[in-house]
C-alpha cells in the first residue's frame, strides 16, 4: 500500500493535543509523495501480532519527524541569530582593541606614574634644613614658613647645578621649560567687609580683610609697595584662565613675578628677599601659585607643575599641590609615533561607522523608540563623547602650536611657558575617554547576550530597574538626612564631615565599612555613637539588605521565565554537538576494538597454532557468536558455518577464509546496530520488537531504516525550499497590500 495511503488514513489518529498546522501538513505530505516512487516497503510476515497497526507507527513517526523538523528549524534561528550577534561581538571587541590601545598609548605604562613620583617627592618631601625638628612642605603655616621653604628648599631644587646636563635640571636631566612665576590673589579691605558689633570699636573697616569671590569687587587690582612696584595683570596679559586649588576657585590674574632660567640660584634668592623685605605677600594676600613645566626627553613626558598657598581668612596658610605628567606631543618620530597615528585614524573611522549606524537606527525607529532602549541612549552617549574629546584634543594641539615653544630661546629671553590651560584641556580630554572606557567595557553585555550566562545579567538589571530607582531614591533621602546631620555634629572638628559633600562621600565609604569611629566618638561623646549606631542599623542593616532583595527577586522572576519559555540557546546546542561528537568517536573506539577483539578471538580458536581452523575450533567460536549467527544469517550450527566459508570444502578453515569470517562478523554486527536504530523510532515497534522471536529478516529492518532516514532527509528539504517559497509570498502580499494565505 502507498505511503499516501498511511498519510491519509493516519491523519485523523493525530491527537487533539498536537495539531499540524496546514503548512507541516503540505511539507510533510509533500516529501512522502515525493518518497512514494521508492520501491515499496515490504514488511516480514514474521512479526507477531503485538504489533501496532501501520496507521499507528506511521502516525508516531510523523509525530516525530514534526517534532524533529521544529526542532532543527528552532536550532537553525539560533545558529543564524547566534552568527549574527558573534560577528557584531568580534567586530566590536576589536573597536574595544583599538580604543584601549589608543587611549594606553599616550602614556608610559611604567615611567609615567614614577616620574610623578620622583618630583613630587623631589618637591613637597624635602625637609627644611638646619632645624631641629623636622618640616616640609605639607608643615607650612605661616608666613616664615612660607618664605623659609621657598628660600632654602624650593629654589635650589629647581636652580641648583647638581650634575647631569647642568642648573635648571631636575634629577640632573629633566629640563625647566621655561621660567618659574610666582602669582598672587589679593583683596582690598572694607569693601564688603564690615565688622560686627561691638567688635568695631576694635577693628576698623580697613582692618577687616574679605574672602576671595571670583568676579566680586572684593579683588584687588591697585599697583601696591615701593613706589607701586608690585602691579596687576589680568587673566589675558598673563595668559592664564581660572585656577582651582584646594579650598576654592581663584582668578586667572594677580600679581606676578617671574625668575627667568638665565638668571642662577644666587640672582634667584636676591629676587625672593627682596619680595619679602618688601612685604610682597601681607594680610591682603589670599593666595600664592607657583608654575612650572619640567621636560624629559627621554620618554617625551611633560610634567605641569603647580604649588598653591592659600592664605586662609581665619588666619594660617593651607598648601596643596598639582603634578600632571602628559604626553603632549602624540606622534613621536619612530614606529611608535606612527603606530600611534594610524591606531587614532582607524579609531577615528570605526567611530564614525557606528555614528552612521546609530543614526540610520534613529531614522528607522524614530526618536522615541529609539531613545526606549536602554542600550541606544548608552550608544548615543558614547558617540556624543567621543566628539568632545576628539574636539578637546583638537584645542590642545592648537594651543601647543600656538606656544611656539623654543627651550633654546626661553633660556634667553626668560619666557614663561603656561601650560596650564594645556594641562586643564588634557586632563577633560582623559576624563572624557575615562567615562567612555566605563561605558564601553559594560556595553560587552550588549553583544554578548545570546550566552544564557550575561543575558540573564542584563534581563536582572533591566527587570529590577523599576523598584530599584524608587528604592534609590528613598536610600539617598536618608542619606541626606544623615550626611546634614553629619556636617552639623562634626562640621568644625573632623575633616570628613567638613561640608556637605564631604559628610555625604564620607557616609558611602561607611557603607564600605571605612570609618573612623574613635574620633567621632572623641568629638560629640552624646550623639556620637547614637548617630553611628543609628546609621548602621538604617542603612547598612535595612536599606542594603531591602536593595539586595529586590535584585534576588528580579533575578529569580527571570530565572523562572527563561526555564518556563525553554527556549533553545547556542549552550544548549554547543552540547548536543558536543554530545554527538562524543558519542562518534566512542562508536568508532567501540568498533575498533571489536574488530581487535574479534580477531583476537578468532587467532585465539586456533588452539594448536597450525593457522587453520577445524571443525571443534570452529565449535569455539560459534558458541559465542550463536546468536548472531541464528538471528542474522540462519546458521544453527558449527557444521553450517564450516559449509558456508569452507570453499575448498576440505573442513578446514584457512587464512583467507578467516579473513572472510571477520568480515562477516562485523558485517552482521553493523547490521545489528542498524536494525537497534530502526526500532527505536516508535515505542509501540520497539516494544514488539523487544518480544518478538528471532528471524532472519534483518535486509527488511534494515530497508526500514533506509526509507525513514529517507524520508527525514526529503522532508527538511522539501520544508526549506517551501520556507523559502513562503518568504516569497510574504513579499508579494507586502507589495499587494493584502494578508498571507498561508
């Protein structure tokens, strides 16, 4: 009977729970039309009548060649999607190569910090000499101390010939690009300076010095010591912008002296004396920068340097130091300044490609949608800084090729490089790229979401987002609450809870468990330990464990919707390849050492070792292969087995016909195997097969099997080409504007 004949009689057995959908069911019938012109299948009249009717097998095996097709067309979707987003990884991780190697490649990865280092200390560790007890620059208070260290330490450390290339060489071979400036902020007393009652009967309005406000008339700017010497040049005739020290932010003028390089430590030391006795810095003095720029040649470093003492209104000095090492000039003559330059223009170009795929993105979805998905706006983010940086970097390259800078020139003409609007542009530009190196290694969750492993990461994140924000929300209005409380308990005492900010960045690192109990307790002995006590309970103890529940929460709900979806994933078919692969190569061990052991056993029979075979060592071998022999080939006895390969027909087997032999028996072994597969296809055949006296019909288990894989094989082409048939219609209904049929 045909195979259409099973179809069509099987198809109303389907069960109610497992439905063909009208295209399985035109693919399926289909490729057994298609099979129906192989030779018909001949079933043994062997087989008991345990087993199922044909209608039932035939329709188990369409159940499973549906459950097989869906099952390799789910796989195939993932490999495509797993292709897809594997690429856009590698490309990407290869944007993430570049940009590391870029950013990595303006500095010296070992001489950058250690230069710093060395000059910092060569600096601000120096001790005074000749006193007793011990000070530097970081015990600096008050006026003498000022004069002192600059005097006896800071001058010669700059201007001292200590070997090496000569004076104005720090650490004998560094050099001082240009002259040193000292710069003062002055205010002018009784402006907005008014002392309180009753205290004005004591102190006059010209007695009452301001704070230094930028831009307020509190700032002095009038010509001041002996016969006006001592005079005010703005920000631009100084070529200097706003300056941040420690405290505050302070103008880009004031009142500066230089000392040129070819002037020598002892014209140095006049000069400095000669500020003091004339009383260059006094009670309206607020702040004294000290800049300079120190060159090393060797690993094309420039280290901006800059001292600041701020004369604080309460009275003492304040000293604070900035040390910024750079590589200002990118492109070295050599293979690294070349490698450095083509390195920036394939960033450059790689940039601008993903800029140009974002934008296309925004044009297709449009902003709104766009700007819905977490991972565009981190995109748009990332090329948005790119840009400032790249225009940042342009202005310090303009502003550098403006200097001019000759060395040679400077050591005459005493010029003074400032290098510090250069120093502030490079340090944005390296901030820039740090935000962006931040933003760019988390993005590696984006194109590696198609592993179960980070696509849960970012389902957690983006699930509990939600709650999280709320709950953030309420942590920094607690946070708050205790960080003001902070400044008012320990504001005048303890350094950590000076401001607000500070109170605030102070309890974060509490949160770490970085606090300094003691002097909390030693500063307010009442509220102390309750303020701190009551901290930890709030926040550390409630709000961080509620934090943690909520992730614990999201995670376990995504958790239990990837395990109720079940959906295939490229792990998941990793391991059945894997598996599959195992199972060959243990099948292929499997059947060499068969082959090995049945020759072995086979030169084993010949007990006397004459290499023939006779009939009672043919006895021998045919107790152990019985079954197979009666099963597969009908053989009952040892006297068939000599007849069927004794050719010579002299009851006795020789060389060639034990060759003959092995090869039987692995035939008949093969044949076996063959015939396990086939009857695994269906429970209700394997279950009679199982129960079903030996025969010698394994050519018709074996023509089974062939027509089954047969009819897989027909039937994932016969679904591919119709899959590609329904995408056609699919576009022809788009363009026609009318809905699929199928």
């Amino acid at each position: 009977q045909s195979t259409w004949g099973y179809l069509t009689r099987s198809s109303s057995l389907r069960q109610p729970d497992r439905p063909l959908s009208l295209f399985s069911k035109r693919s399926l019938s289909g490729a057994l039309l298609r099979s129906s012109s192989m030779a018909p299948v001949v079933v043994s009249s062997t087989l008991p009548s345990t087993v199922a009717p044909r209608p039932v097998r035939l329709h188990k095996l369409t159940s499973s060649l549906y459950d097989d097709l869906q099952s390799t067309l789910e796989a195939k979707k993932v490999l495509r999607k797993f292709w897809s987003q594997f690429w856009d990884m590698c490309r990407y991780l290869v944007f993430l190569g570049v940009f590391t190697a870029v950013v990595l490649g303006t500095r010296d990865s070992i001489y950058s910090f250690r230069f710093n280092d060395a000059v910092k200390d060569f600096i601000l560790n120096e001790e005074f000499p000749e006193r007793e007890i011990l000070k530097n620059f970081y015990d600096i208070r008050r006026y003498t101390h000022f004069w002192e260290w600059t005097e006896t330490v800071f001058l010669p450390q700059l201007f001292k010939n200590t070997g090496g290339f000569g004076a104005s060489y720090i650490y004998e071979q560094n050099l001082l690009l240009g002259a040193l400036r000292l710069r003062q902020g002055r205010v002018k007393p009784g402006s907005n300076c008014r002392p309180m009652a009753p205290f004005d009967r004591i102190f006059t309005d010209q007695q009452c010095w301001p704070q230094y406000t930028v831009g307020s008339s509190d700032i002095s700017k009038a010509p001041y010591g002996p016969n006006g010497t001592f005079v005010y040049r703005t920000s631009v005739q100084l070529g200097s912008g706003p300056q941040i020290a420690r405290l505050q932010v302070y103008d880009g003028g004031g009142y500066a002296e230089d000392f040129p390089l070819w002037q020598n430590l002892n014209d140095h030391i006049e000069h400095l004396r000669y500020l003091r006795e004339n009383e260059w810095i006094d009670l309206a003095t607020r702040v004294v920068f000290m800049d300079f720029t120190i060159y090393n040649a060797n690993l094309n470093l420039f280290q901006v340097s800059q001292v600041a003492f701020e004369f604080m209104p309460s009275g003492g000095i304040f000293p604070s130091a900035t040390f910024r090492t750079a590589r200002l000039i990118k492109y070295t003559r050599g293979i690294d300044g070349t490698t450095q330059f083509f390195l920036e223009i394939l960033l450059a170009m790689m940039v601008l490609g993903y800029f140009l795929e974002e934008l296309i993105e925004l044009y297709n979805a449009g902003l709104w949608d766009f700007l819905r998905n977490g991972w565009n706006l981190m995109d748009f983010i990332n090329m948005i800084l790119f840009i400032a940086a790249g225009a940042v970097r342009a202005a310090v390259m303009q502003k550098l090729s403006d200097m001019q800078l000759d060395p040679a020139e400077a050591i005459v003409s005493g010029r003074f490089y400032n290098f510090q609007t250069i120093s502030i542009l490079n340090t944005s530009e390296l901030n820039l790229l740090a935000t962006n190196a931040l933003l760019l290694w988390f993005k590696v969750y984006k194109y590696a979401s198609f592993l179960p492993s980070f696509a849960m990461v970012t389902a957690t994140i983006a699930r509990s987002v939600r709650n999280a924000f709320g709950f953030v929300a309420i942590v920094i209005l607690v946070l708050f609450g205790f960080s003001q409380s902070g400044v008012l308990l320990w504001g005048n005492d303890l350094d950590s809870f000076r401001t607000f900010i500070d109170s605030f960045l102070t309890l974060l690192r509490l949160l770490l468990g970085d606090f300094d109990y003691v002097s909390m307790k030693y500063s307010n002995r009442v509220i102390g330990p309750m303020y701190f006590v009551s901290f930890l309970v709030t926040v550390n103890f409630i709000m961080l464990n509620m934090f943690l529940a909520i992730l614990d929460e999201a995670y376990q709900d995504v958790q239990l919707e990837t395990e109720s979806q079940n959906k295939m994933t490229i792990v998941d078919i990793v391991r059945s390849w894997l598996l599959r692969k195992r199972s060959a190569v243990a099948k292929i061990r499997m059947r060499l050492e068969s082959a090995v052991n049945n020759e072995n056993f086979v030169r084993s029979a010949d007990a006397n070792q004459d290499h023939v075979l006779d009939m009672d060592e043919l006895r021998f071998i045919f107790d152990r292969y019985k079954d197979i022999a009666e099963s597969a080939m009908g053989i009952h006895s040892a006297e068939e087995l000599m007849a069927q390969f004794d050719v010579d027909n002299n009851n006795l087997l020789d060389a060639r016909e034990q060759e003959r032999l092995l090869n039987e028996l692995e035939k008949w072994s093969a044949a076996a195997e063959a015939e396990r597969r086939a009857l695994v296809l269906s429970q209700d055949v394997n279950t009679a097969i199982q129960h079903q006296p030996h025969t010698h019909g394994a050519h018709v288990s074996s023509a089974n099997a062939q027509f089954v894989s047969g009819v897989k094989v027909d039937l994932a082409m016969y679904f591919k080409h119709l899959s590609d048939m329904e995408k056609q219609i699919a576009k022809v209904c788009a363009a026609l504007g009318i809905a699929p049929i199928i």
